[in-house]
C-alpha cells in the first residue's frame, strides 16, 4: 500500500505520518529499509511531503514502511 503525507512524529523507528487527506498513520520502519533515524528526523523537522510504500495494517504492529521517498523536492534545510 502507498501514502502520501507528512511525518509529524519521530520516535525510534516508528513515526506517525499525517496523510494529504488527513489520516493518522503509526508505522514502523522495516530493518530492511534504505532510511535511517536520522533521516526520518529530518524529513519531520523539515515538514517534508513523502510518499510512504508500506504493507500490513498502520496504527497495528503488523504496520511496516519499507520505503520512504521525499516528494518535496524544494525543501532543502530543515526548519528548527
């Protein structure tokens, strides 16, 4: 499954993405993905939109993100 929004939450390796049309999303990040904390701290303080590829059922624990792809090229520096 695919979303389209904006992390807001950050924490270890699960973050929480608000969807374009509003939805919640908690997911975790699968080892296996090319992204790492730091990262995906950066793409929250940034506000950056990101298209998220992901399989089982979100805000469970079977919720796994195993891509992460910035949508939002113009953002370049992070907001602090």
């Amino acid at each position: 499954m695919q979303a389209i929004g904006r992390i807001i939450v950050v924490q270890e390796q699960r973050f929480h993405l608000v969807t374009d049309n509003g939805q919640g999303l908690l997911l975790t990040v699968s080892y296996h993905a090319p992204i790492e904390l730091s990262d995906l701290i950066w793409l929250q303080r940034a506000h950056a939109r990101v298209l998220v590829e992901y399989t089982g059922e979100s805000n469970l624990t079977s919720g796994v993100a195993h891509r992460i792809s910035l949508l939002s090229p113009e953002v370049l520096t992070p907001t602090t």
